[in-house]
C-alpha cells in the first residue's frame, strides 16, 4: 500500500477556496467597468452624430419632417368652345414641411404636433376636392395646359389648405413658435388632359 502522504495540494487549482472567490470578483469587476464605458462612449456618439441621422429616432423631429397628403384619380369634365367636353385626370401631393423660419430658428416640433397637422389635412380633403372642382370648372383647356395654368393651381391649393389651418385650433404644444402655415408646396403627380 502506499503511504499517505501530509504534504499533498487539495485538488482544485486556481479557482479553488478563497483565492478563487476573488478572482471571479475581479473578473465580474472589470467587466462592469469595460461595460460601463462602452455605455459612455455610445450615449457621446449619439449626442454628437449628424442630427439628420438620428432625427427618425427622437420625440422631437423639427425641421427633419416632411409629409405629402395625395389627392388621386381625379377626373374633371372641361367644357369647351367646340361642344363636347374634355377630360381631365390628375393627381396632386400637398407636401407639409416646416417654414423656413422654424428651420432657421431651430423650433423643435414634437411627433404629436406633426400627426395633428397631417390629420387636420386628411380631415380637410372633401374640402380641398370641392374647392379644386369649383376651382378648375372655370378654367379653359388652354389654361389647364398652360405651365402659367398648373401654377395657379398649386397656389390655390397651397394657400387654401393654409388657410384652413389657420382657423383651426390644433392645440400645439409650441404654438407660440409653430406656424399652421404647414403645406410648404403642391405637386401635380399626374396630369393628363383628353380633348
């Protein structure tokens, strides 16, 4: 039989007893701190990368929204001189962006305020639609072909819908500084006339 010997290391190795204990201490330690830090630097990142990069990513938009409500498949009946009508078929985006005031003063329009002005313009469509057929009933197929024609068909529509806004109190939470002047310009998408 072998002899038992007194001199024998307890099995175990390095994480063994105590010394063990403070290394995986350590270990945790370490990486809270190296954790920690990787925290830190991405919150600077975030704090000082392009803010048209991290727009999309805050409450707060401001200037870096910009919406279109569309007006589709419009169809006019045009008269004209030779007695059978023309027809009309076109399509329109009013396009809601900040003034050139609020991006130069850096007014900060929050999401909520932003939904409320897009809605206010969807909730106004019967309107806009029964103003733009009064509106073009009384324009000649030549003005309608006109670049001089289109124009003023888009400043009527620009101009009504901020009026509109205007009368109406969307209860803005920065209403001191945010214009209702929302629909920056109108763009006719389709545009075909048949005589």
């Amino acid at each position: 039989m072998a002899e038992e010997s007194g001199d024998e290391k307890p099995a175990g190795g390095l994480l063994s007893g105590k010394r063990g204990w403070v290394i995986i201490i350590a270990v945790v330690i370490l990486e809270s701190v190296f954790f920690g830090i990787l925290l830190m630097l991405k919150d600077k990142k975030k704090t000082t990368a392009n803010p048209t990069e991290t727009a999309f990513n805050t409450p707060d938009l401001g200037q870096y929204m910009q919406s279109q409500i569309d007006l589709k498949d419009l169809v006019y009946s045009i008269p004209t001189a030779g007695g059978s009508p023309a027809t009309l078929s076109m399509g329109v985006s009013i396009v809601l962006s900040p003034t050139q005031r609020e991006i130069d003063e850096k007014v900060t329009i929050t999401a909520d305020d932003w939904q409320k002005f897009i809605d206010a313009v969807n909730k106004m469509k019967p309107l806009l639609l029964d103003r733009l057929t009064t509106r073009i009933g009384k324009m000649s197929v030549d003005e309608l072909q006109s670049t001089r024609g289109k124009d003023q068909i888009k400043d009527y529509l620009k101009e009504l819908v901020n009026s509109e806004l205007g009368k109406i109190d969307l209860k803005l939470s920065n209403r001191e500084k945010i214009s209702t002047s929302r629909a920056q310009e109108v763009l006719i998408t389709s545009f075909y006339l048949q005589t």
